[in-house]
C-alpha cells in the first residue's frame, strides 16, 4: 500500500484544520503568593558554615545517613541533596580563598533546599497531584501515598531540588516540607532554629522580604542588629557590622518568586544560582500542553488523518484489484 502525494498533502491540511480548532499556546499569568505564605531569609554573609542546619533538618525529619557521604560508615557528610539529604550547605573558593563573602581570593557559603516556589513546575508536572502547595502557607509537600514514582517532578524542577530514592523496592521522593508537621507544636523550620547567626530566618515572606530589604540599604561596616530564628517570635537579635550586599534578592522574581529568598555579598551566579526569567516555567509549559494535549486534540488529529489516508488508499488498491480481475475474466 502506498500513499500518494495528494493524499498526503490533504491529510495533513485535515491535521491542520483540527489543530487551529483548538484554543493558541498562550501562557497563563503567574501564580500570585498567598498573603499569608511562610517561607526562609537566607544571608550568606551571616552563614559561617557551621552546617546545624543540616543535622537538624536530618534529626527531625527522621533521615538516614546519606549514602552519597563517602566509604567512612562513621561520618555522614552529604555532598549534595538528595532523598535522605534536604539542606546542604555548600561553598564558593576562589583563590587563596582566605577573603569570607569576597568574590576574588575569598569565599562564601550557599544554603541549598526547596525554594518553595510560587508557581512551582513539580506541582504543574505531577499528574496525580502528588506535589501540592498549600493555598495559605504556600508550603511545596508531597504525599507519597499519591505518588506513582513517574518522577516528573523530579526532571520539572529547575532548582533540582525533589530527589529519588533509587536503592528502595518501594521509593519515595525526598524533599524540604518546611518541616510542616512540627507547626502543630508550635514549632517552625529546624533549620533556622538552630542557627547561630540567623543566616535562616523563618516567618512570612512578606515580613523576610521587608527585612531584606533594610539589609541591602545599610552602609557597609555600620552597626545593625541582626534577628535569628523567626521573625515575630522570642528576640534572639545580636548586634553587628552590616555586611557589603550584592544588591539583589535571589527569588524576589526569579521564575515568579520563591518563598526562600536569599542574600549575598558574591553574585549570585558564582554561588550555583543562574539567572532566570520572571515568567515561570508551570506558567509557559501548561499553555503549551493545554492546547497540544487537550482533550486529545493532537492525537485525535493525528489518527484522523491516518484513518484518512489509509481509507483512501485501501479503496484504490480494491478499484484496482477489481479491474484486474475482469480484465483476466475478459482474457479467458
């Protein structure tokens, strides 16, 4: 069976005529953050490395030891996040290195977990709506009782932020929660919890948006006082120079907003974090799928003019079956 060349052609105009039935790619708007969404200030000018954070986070969620850390069973030090590893603390050298917070000759610390994005693309991706974002805190979870193990959240992420567990029969993803399930005991995020010099602070965004904000217009060296733990909560604040900032908050924009902003006196590019657009990606890519994919336009279309084709050709082949049969009647 062939297919000629008209056929094809007007096959693939039925393909077209389909498709423009349907609604245009358009990006939807950004998802705006709830008014009441939490979230964490990182300042890497105030990180000193200590890394409490990440044994926190590791005690009060119940994490084993990070098979990543190396071949010494006796020392869990995760290199990156990863199903059993939420939070790292990683760090930039340049140099001598001996310079802290400086971009040439120095170094300087990056805390890495969840951003808790605004509009995040692992909840756009899942498709059993394993990943959600609670419509009042705006906290990123995941229900493993959902989860069918596709990983789309995993490959949708443009932090690389939800990780896998490869070594179980029955894995699950691991990812930050903002330790969620400590709140009903009037607990907040381990992670800035426990750190000595507030580098994490808790508390609504719009608040740890306000105090970055009075950061980045200090003078550089004059005193300040610096909270630690959760904005509104006990005053654990301590008095210190202000550091020199890059003025930039990471997350304020980028790819619709995050709920962890972060601060820094080292671009930002040299601290892991690329430059990103303010259009999110959930925003682009659900567009696109709505229109290709919706209602099964595209696959519709596509068999239709299969169906079409086929039909045709099926029909000339029999025409000429036909004629070649009386033509042999004809001969006998």
């Amino acid at each position: 069976m062939s297919i000629n060349r008209r056929d094809f052609l007007k096959g693939a105009l039925a393909g077209g005529a389909l498709l423009g039935m349907g609604a245009e790619a358009e990006a939807r708007p950004n998802k705006t953050m709830p008014p009441q969404a939490l979230g964490l200030l990182f300042d890497s000018a105030l990180c000193i490395g200590c890394k409490a954070c990440v044994a926190a986070c590791k005690r009060v969620n119940g994490l084993a030891p990070d098979p990543t850390s190396g071949d010494d069973p006796l020392w869990d030090v995760p290199l990156d996040m990863s199903a059993y590893t939420y939070n790292v603390i990683k760090v930039y050298k340049s140099g001598t290195a001996v310079h802290k917070d400086q971009e040439t000759d120095g170094y300087a610390f990056m805390k890495q977990s969840c951003l808790h994005c605004v509009d995040p693309s692992c909840v756009s991706a899942c498709p059993v709506s394993a990943m959600i974002k609670d419509p009042v805190t705006g906290i990123v979870s995941y229900d493993a009782g959902a989860c069918i193990g596709c990983r789309y959240c995993v490959a949708a992420c443009p932090f690389g932020v939800p990780r896998f567990e490869y070594d179980k029969a029955l894995p699950k993803i691991g990812k930050c929660e903002l330790c969620r399930h400590r709140m009903a005991d009037g607990h907040y995020a381990a992670c800035a919890e426990v750190c000595p010099t507030g580098a994490t602070l808790y508390g609504k965004v719009t608040d740890l948006m306000a105090e970055a904000r009075r950061r980045l217009a200090l003078k550089p060296g004059a005193k300040t006082v610096f909270p630690r733990g959760q904005l509104g909560g006990p005053d654990q604040s301590y008095s210190a120079p202000a550091p020199k900032y890059i003025q930039q908050v990471y997350g304020e924009k980028e790819l619709g907003g995050t709920q962890m902003i972060k601060l820094s006196s080292v671009p930002f590019d040299k601290l892991g974090h690329r430059p990103l657009p303010e259009r999110s990606y959930a925003s682009i890519s659900e567009g696109m799928q709505h229109t290709l994919y919706g209602y099964l336009i595209l696959p519709a279309a596509v068999l239709g003019v299969l169906g079409v084709v086929a039909k045709r050709n099926a029909k000339h082949d029999d025409d000429d079956d036909d004629d070649g049969g009386s033509a042999g009647r004809g001969r006998k």
